[in-house]
C-alpha cells in the first residue's frame, strides 16, 4: 500500500533566550492532528524520543560479510609468493624489490591526487544517508493524539523490535490545544542531533503540527514521501498486539538489574550456544536471570507475579536488542517484563513517569514480527457481521479508548464479539492495544476513512485461513468431523482440554491445551511432527486450533443454552 506524506518544513528544535520549541512536522495528507503544549520535562522526552530513534534504525539480523576484497587480497599475496620463489637470482630479487617499491611510491601519488575526489564522493554519501536514505528506506513514526496521552510507534529496520512511546498530558506544564486524531512526523537525523541539545534550564515548548517548522524550511517548499508500506507492516502491528492480548507471564524488575544484565553482555561475546536470556521462575521464590552459556544469575529483588504452581524456565533470544533501553534506565522509576513462552515473544514496560515505554521484542531476530509467528491464532475469534464491527469501531473512535467490556456495554454486543471486533480491526490498522493501561485504543493506520467494504474484508475468514495454512488445516479437520474432544476440565484460570484428531491421511495425535475463559490459548503441546520443530514460535498446529474449534463451538452452544 503506497502511504503520501508531506510536509512544509522539517521536524526541528528552534533555542531561544532560555526557550526550546520542538517542533514536529506531520504528514499534511492525513486528518488534521495537531497537539501544542509546554514540557515540564523536557529530560525525561529527550532520552525517550533518542531511544525510539535507536529502535527506527537497528538492525539486528545476520548478514555475512562480504569478503571478496580479502580473497582478492589473498590471491595476490599467492602470486608474490611464487613468484618471489621463481626467482633464483639475486640481481632478479632486487630488481623485483625495487619495483614494488616504486610501484608504492606511485600508488601513493595516486591516492594524493585522488583525495578531492574521495572527498567528494563522502560528502555525496552524506547527502544520500541523511536525505534520500530517510526518504526511501526509514519509516517515519506513526503518532496518535488521545485524550489522555500522545503516543509514538515504529518498527526496527529489522522489523524484529517494536517500540511505543506513550506521553501523558501530566508530563506537560499545560497543554494549550489538541485534536484527537493519527498522522505521521518527520523524524530525521538532524533532529534526533539536535534532540540531544535540550536542557532541564529550559523552557520547552512541544508541537505537533501539520505546517511544521516554516521557518527553517527550505525555501517554504514541502517535503514529499511516498512509502511502499507492505502488508506485512500491517501484520507486524496485529502480532504485537496478538501477543498482548495472550496469558503472558509478568515479572518486574529495577532499573539497576536490567543495567547489570546490558552491562554484562557489552563486556562479553558469546562463542558458542546457546545465547539465550533465561528466566527461571518458580512460586514463593526469587526470580532468576541466567545469561548463556556463561551461566551468570542475576537474582531479582523484586517480588514477581507469578501464581502458577509449576516451575517455569523461559528463553528468549536476540537479547542484543534490549541495549536500546541503555538511555532510559537512569530516569526509570519501574521496569515489568511480560514473557510469552519459551522460544516467544518478549515484551518490557519502562514507567519515566508520564511517560511509558514499551519494546516488544519478536522471539529471534530473524522471525520478526511480520514474517514469522502467527500469534493472532491464539486468541480466540468468532463470527462478527460488517454491522457489528462498524458499530464497534465508530464507538471506539468516539471514545478513543475503552476496554472491550465497556464497549460490550454500550454496543449492546457481547464481550466475545467486542473482542474479535477489536482484534479485526486491530489487524487492519484500525485500533490498537495498550498493555499499560489494558484498553484498546483508536488508531487509524491509513489515512482512508473506514468502510463497509474493509469491514466486511476483515471479517472474511477465509480469507485469513487462506494466509494460514495451519488455519486452514484445522478448519478442513475440525467440518470432517476428525477431532475429538476426550476430557474436558474446568479449572480456575479457564479449562483444561485434550483430545484426538487426524488430518488427512496422517496417523492420529494428542494435541493438549489450556485456555483461559475468554478462549486464549495459554498453554498446548502436540505429538505432531510441527509442534515437536516448532513449538509455539511459529504458531499452533493445526491439531490444536481443530481442538480448539470444537471447544469453542461447545461453549458457544453452552451459553446460549445457559
């Protein structure tokens, strides 16, 4: 999907006489969004804005190096070397030496007389970083105006790491004006440079604003983009905020253990497997960071919420990422960590006070967030009309946030619709979800307004199943009448299920679940060939997600029944 932007001016910090204005340039092509208000601290910002900055240009997925200058290299020492033996004369030898020495000397004159043009060419690779790599390869913020707070979303290069940043209005001295509203800002290099100019002894006014900084613009003109935004872009946002809807185990740690367990690993380079950041939790003890291989333990001074009864011992990967959080640690107040599982998603919640910063991380890097997992097959989905989810989310987008049993309440619908409504129009770039603060929030990714027609396209199941084999699979299983539901236990956090089923001509497995009472899946495990490689981290089997429609199906008729 191509995304116009423009912009008059460029996103910038304008000093004054014991005065900042930070001023943000938004996409002139979307609705009129705009906030204007004066920071009451400006120090708590910058470090927030500087670390989202971070999270815009990581990239943290392996690349083999390029080593064709060093084979090159390599042969011609080769060739010396024989020819330096083919050389049994001492006036040969000689006379060969002088040559390589000459040839230097010429070498050297060479790249003299080169320099102006080295330095061209540099100052021409500036021009094309700063200005035309911002302009093609960096996806520029998307930036939501609520109520209550102003929040900053991006994905990593990488697309591995996803990061909100959630201003509330208290961080503000007072806030002039604002209209409620999504757009995108300018956010260059030049200004995340001159973000780091900011001071505590100054006042610093905050504006976001469809005209920008006129006066340091070029000439008056606009700045134009045009983003080839994929849908797997799209994707990303629903997987994020798939897993925050899931049973996530929550844990919470102090701004010096995280800076223990950064600093531990800039010191030292993992030379063998696993590079994993362990967590070991266990009831009525302390929890446990254990950093492989080296087996260092970090023990959590915190208490952790956790209730289960079992032990659990919790990997996650790619923990390289979690250096972008260097710069808030210092103004941090609270640290919560939510772990999904083994081998998944990993999600941390810094409390700046006023300010809130969320780093979801994907399970590695290189099953990012829109390629990889399909976490949105453990929620639990039913069917909804275009009726229903229009209703919805022109509820949502009056009230800009609410949690799904209050807009159960005032729709008229049930909790369980509202929810996969939300869910629907999570996925098409239409709301989002806050873990922070448990509500989901309006958010309009594109700047179309919302149709039927998109309503009707998000409801399509499928559609969905057409892009999910595993999803399609377990609805051919589930309609052939080849799973079968053997136990079925209600327990305090949901119900226990194991069962039966046969896809195809396959032999029969015994895929085990535990959702909770809204129909998430907490828990599986399956004998199948796809859940023994994969586990989780690429989503459920097919068995499972049969064993789970044919719960759904029987608490479906329950209630109704009830």
């Amino acid at each position: 999907m191509i995304v116009p932007m423009q912009y008059t001016g460029r996103s910038a910090i304008v000093n004054g006489l014991g005065t900042a204005h930070v001023g943000l340039a938004a996409n002139r092509l979307r609705e009129p969004t705009y906030f204007r208000g004066e920071l009451r601290e400006p120090l708590v910002f910058r470090e927030a804005l500087a670390a989202l900055y971070q999270v815009v240009v990581s990239d943290y997925k392996y690349r083999p190096r390029d080593r064709l200058a060093f084979f090159a290299w390599l042969e011609e020492q080769d060739r010396k070397f024989l020819a330096g033996l083919a050389m049994k004369h001492s006036k040969a030898r000689a006379r060969m030496e002088a040559l390589e020495a000459r040839l230097t000397e010429l070498d050297q004159a060479h790249q003299e007389r080169l320099k102006p043009f080295h330095k061209a060419r540099l100052d021409y690779f500036n021009f094309i970083y700063e200005d035309q790599y911002e302009l093609q390869m960096l996806l520029d913020p998307v930036v939501t105006v609520h109520p209550d707070e102003v929040s900053f979303e991006a994905f990593s290069r990488d697309e591995s790491t996803y990061a909100r940043l959630a201003v509330k209005h208290e961080l503000f001295e007072r806030v002039d004006e604002f209209e409620c509203g999504t757009t995108n800002i300018d956010f260059s290099l030049k200004l995340h440079q001159e973000l780091e100019r900011m001071r505590t002894y100054r006042r610093t006014r905050f504006d976001i604003a469809p005209e920008g900084l006129t006066v340091i613009s070029d000439a008056g003109k606009h700045q134009e983009k045009k983003i080839d935004l994929p849908d797997s872009w799209v994707m990303g946002f629903l997987q994020v905020h798939a897993t925050m809807g899931l049973g996530l185990y929550r844990l919470s740690l102090t701004p010096v253990e995280l800076y223990n367990v950064i600093r531990y690993l800039r010191r030292r380079k993992a030379r063998v497997s696993p590079r994993a950041l362990r967590f070991e939790l266990a009831r009525g003890e302390k929890v446990k960071v254990v950093l492989e291989p080296w087996g260092q333990t970090f023990e959590l001074t915190t208490p952790a919420i956790y209730d289960a009864p079992k032990p659990a011992s919790i990997r996650t990967w790619g923990r390289d990422r979690l250096r972008v959080l260097a710069r808030l640690l210092p103004v941090a107040r609270s640290i919560d960590v939510y772990l999904a599982g083994y081998g998944l998603p990993s999600i941390y919640v810094l409390d700046l006070g006023g300010v809130t910063f969320t780093l979801a991380l994907s399970g590695w890097t290189d099953n990012d967030w829109t390629g990889g997992a399909k976490f949105d097959l453990l929620t639990r989905r039913i069917d909804v009309g275009a009726a229903e989810m229009t209703t919805v989310y022109q509820y949502l987008r009056q009230v800009r946030l609410a949690t799904d049993a209050v807009v159960a309440q005032q729709t008229g619908l049930t909790v369980e619709r509202c929810r996969t409504a939300l869910s629907h129009l999570c996925q098409v770039g239409r709301a989002m979800y806050d873990l922070k603060g448990c509500v989901f929030r309006h958010r309009d990714l594109f700047p179309q307004p919302f149709s039927v027609e998109e309503a009707l396209k998000a409801v399509q199941v499928q559609a969905a199943e057409a892009a999910n084999p595993q999803a399609k699979a377990a609805r051919a299983i589930f309609e052939k009448d080849l799973v079968r539901l053997i136990a079925r236990r209600p327990v305090v956090t949901g119900y226990k299920l194991s069962g039966s089923a046969r896809g195809g001509a396959g032999p029969r497995v015994r895929p085990l679940m535990h959702v909770d009472e809204e129909g998430r899946i907490i828990e599986a495990s399956c004998t199948c060939e796809h859940h023994r490689k994969f586990k989780l981290t690429k989503g459920p089997c097919e068995h499972i997600l049969a064993l789970r429609l044919v719960h759904m199906s029987r608490l479906e008729s329950e209630r109704q029944g009830g």
